[in-house]
C-alpha cells in the first residue's frame, strides 16, 4: 500500500479504551489512532479530513491535558445538520477517533461502556464541534479554518480536467500531489495550527 510520506510524520493521538481493555483487544486499553487510519475511514486525504483530525488532536488535549483521553467517553456535537456541507465527513472523523456513535452504536455491557448515544446534530454552539466528557461534564468547542494555508494557483483547473475527463494521466497524477502538498502543510505547519484551530 502506497501513500504520502507525509501520512507517518503527523502526530499520532493516544488514547486509553476501557472497551479494549475488558475485552483484551489493546493492553491495559491503550491505543493510538493515526492520520493514515483516518484517511482509510473517510476514504481521501483532503483539507477536511485533516481539519477533523486537528481539531480532534486539539479538543482531547483541552479535555486532557497531559492524561489519555479515554475513548467511548465522549460526546460529539455538532453545529450543523449531519447533511449539511461536510459535517457528516468531520463527525465520522472526531467520532472515531472519540469512540462515539450515534444510536446504532455499541449499547454497552450491562450499561457499562456504552458508545450508543454519543453523537449529537443541529446543536447550537460559538464554534463548530463541541466535545464533552461524560464523566465530568466538562466540554471545549473548537472551529476550524485553513485559509492561511492557500491551494497552488494550479490545482483548480486541473481539478476541472480531470473532472471533465479531460486530464492526461501526467496531469492527474500532478493534481493529486498539489492537491496532498495543502493537507500536508496543513498537518504539518504546527506553527499555523494556533490560526487554524480555535478552541474554547
């Protein structure tokens, strides 16, 4: 399986699943989940899928601070509708990162451990995510914005050649690496991270 370089430089988030841990699927439940598996979920590698992956990074570390964020404890709400724009693509990656779903999830053992029920739409909110700990209460929202990180001049009439059929397959090849040059810069310019990533 061939993929960007970049995939492996992005910081990995660690968590601690108690799930995991009863059912002995990770040691002691601790877990790591990377840009590369998320990409597999949401099946591209896009601006989006990397501003729910940051926005994931950012929000569990505000929850967290220095201790593992522990996975199928937290709710994901949303501001906008599930099919509006690209909500339902940044909820399927902050929930799986989260371990949350919605009513068809898992419903737990014996109530314990639930991942039913963890997901929320049309929730009205000062930003774009809000995640909260089940177990404190205790919630940051957080919005995203890559507009500091621009697309090469190049990229959009590509994207129409191709769209159109019309690409020389040199010319899709060089659309899908400008398209990966942005969502590696947005991944990996931690030093814009504070401009893109609001949290409060």
């Amino acid at each position: 399986m061939k993929y960007p370089d970049f995939f492996n430089k992005v910081p990995v988030i660690s968590l601690q699943d108690p799930l995991s841990d009863f059912l002995g699927a990770f040691e002691e439940g601790k877990m790591q989940i990377s840009y590369l598996e998320c990409v597999k979920l949401a099946g591209h590698s896009c601006p989006t899928v990397a501003g729910a992956y940051l926005i994931a990074l950012h929000g569990l570390k505000a929850l967290y601070g220095t201790d593992l964020p522990k996975r199928g404890t937290i709710h994901v709400s949303m501001r906008e509708s599930e099919t509006t724009g690209v909500t339902g693509v940044i909820c399927n990656v902050i929930s799986f990162i989260a371990g949350a779903n919605g009513a068809s999830g898992f419903k737990g053992l014996n109530g314990n451990m639930a991942r039913n029920n963890l997901v929320s739409y049309d929730v009205p909110m000062d930003g774009e995510v809000t995640l909260t700990r089940t177990d404190t209460n205790q919630s940051v929202t957080l919005s995203y914005d890559s507009s500091m990180v621009p697309a090469d001049p190049m990229m959009q009439p590509l994207m129409g050649k191709c769209i159109q059929g019309m690409a020389t397959p040199e010319e899709k090849k060089e659309f899908g690496k400008l398209w990966q040059a942005r969502v590696e810069k947005i991944l990996l310019s931690t030093d814009l991270w504070d401009q893109m990533i609001t949290v409060k």
